[in-house]
C-alpha cells in the first residue's frame, strides 16, 4: 500500500510575514490528518516555517538545491544545508528545466546529492503541449526517468518520490484528466521503474500527479490507482483549497 503524498509547491511566493499566516491556517486543520503533507515555500521561508511545524506530521520540503556540497556557487544552496531544515526536495519541476537550463543530466546529479543526505526528492517528470501534440509524451516521460534517476540502486529509487507533471497542464487551469494522467503512471511511469529497479519496487515508489490540481478535480484525481498523490502549485497557496485537497487524498 502507498500512503498518499501532497506536496504545496509555493513556487516564488510569500514573505516571510505572509508564510507564517498561510501556516497558521493550515497547521491546526492538516497536523493531525493521516496524509503524507509537505509544504514547499521558498528558501528565504523556510527557517520559519520549520519552526511552526515542529511537533505536527507536516513535512517541509525546499524547491531546488546544488548537488554539490560547498564551494563558490554563488546563490546556490547545498544539499546539506536543505537537509538542516527539510525532509524532501522538488527537483527537475519544467519550470526550472524551461528557465534555468536544467537537464535531465543535472537532475539526476541533484536526486543522488539529494539521496546523499537523506533527502526525499520529489522528481518532476513531464512533457510539453508541443510534444504531446506530437505523441511523445511516453518517449520524453521514460527519457526523464531513465537518466533522471540512472545509476541509482534500488534501495534509492524506493526511497524517492516522482511528480508526473505535464507541462501544459502546470498553472493553465487545464488539468490532465483523471484516466489520462493514470495511464501515463500505470503505462509508462512504473513500466520504466520496473525495468530500472524491479517489479516490487515500482509498485512501491510513489508517484505523484501535478498540474491544475483544485479543491474540485482532486478526489477524481487522487481515486486513480495508480496516482499516489498531487503536487500542488497555484492552490497551495490558499489555505481552504490546500487543506480540501489534501483531505481528498484520505478517501
Ligand atoms: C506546480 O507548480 O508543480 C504545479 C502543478 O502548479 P499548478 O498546480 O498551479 O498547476
């Protein structure tokens, strides 16, 4: 059985002044809900929102890191330093890939420093409107898997957590539909896993959807089989629509 996963991408959002008034909101309602729940603000965020969530089962999550572990990278943020204040990680999310050049080769040198530490990356994987169009969508999902997660041993890869995430879905209002983003789980996602680290294995990591997800499309979503869970942009930033989405996961 996979226990579901929210996480709340709050992508460049929120002061510090405005994080510790969207956790105050969020605290009392989710701590004691048995879902797996993770916010995601931004870097600048976190030390605060660390400290209010000491003692709940919420887990806190930084949205990029360097993989290596110190030196002159200016305005970059080491593993270890994330790992001080958080559980999980996003990596390769398409905007970081669209306007930061990042590859599937960086990714997965970012999910092994990651792991290094002991980390739970949530990889995003995903592809484009245009090759969608193109029905590439299972070749460019498998390619991201592939080298995003290479040379990782089994006991890794079961460690990690994968974000299916198609990128005209991600901020357009346009979610996937409920059967469609499942079969590019059960058809493509945990073939590819099986393939990398064997059959128990890719039953057992889980994968997550991302793109649209609301407070009215999660239940149908989150019913899927093989859907695990959503990352969650646009509507984690509003406390009501988090705190329904992540109770959608329950049932
Ligand atoms: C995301 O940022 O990962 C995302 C899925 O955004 P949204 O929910 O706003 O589409």
């Amino acid at each position: 059985m996979r226990k579901p996963l929210i996480a709340g991408n709050w992508k460049m959002n929120k002061t510090v002044e405005q994080a510790r008034l969207l956790v105050s909101e969020m605290v009392p309602e989710l701590h004691t809900v048995d879902v797996d729940t993770v916010l995601c603000p931004p870097f600048t965020t976190l030390m605060a929102v660390s400290a209010m969530l000491v003692g709940t089962r919420i887990g806190l999550g930084a949205q990029n890191l360097h993989w290596e572990a110190s030196g002159a990278y200016t305005g970059e943020v080491s593993p270890q330093m994330v790992a001080e204040l958080c559980q999980y990680v996003i990596l390769g999310h398409s905007e970081r890939r669209t306007y930061f050049g990042e590859t599937d080769t960086t990714v997965n040198k970012k999910v092994k420093a990651a792991l290094g530490v002991g980390l739970t990356p949530i990889v995003c994987v995903g592809e484009t409107l245009e090759e969608n169009e193109d029905k590439q969508t299972a070749a460019v999902v498998s390619r991201q898997v592939k080298v995003g997660l290479a040379e990782l041993t089994t006991e890794q890869a079961m460690k990690l957590v994968i974000a299916y995430e198609p990128v005209w879905a991600i901020g357009t209002g346009r979610a996937a539909t409920a059967a469609g983003a499942n079969a590019v789980l059960a058809d493509v996602i945990r073939p590819v896993l099986a393939e990398m680290f064997g059959k128990p294995a890719s039953e057992s990591i889980r994968i997550l959807y991302g793109g649209s997800v609301t407070a009215a499309n999660a239940a149908e979503l989150f019913a899927q089989p093989d859907i695990d869970g959503g990352l969650v942009g646009g509507a984690s930033l509003k406390s009501a629509d988090f705190i329904k989405i992540v109770k959608a996961a329950l049932s």
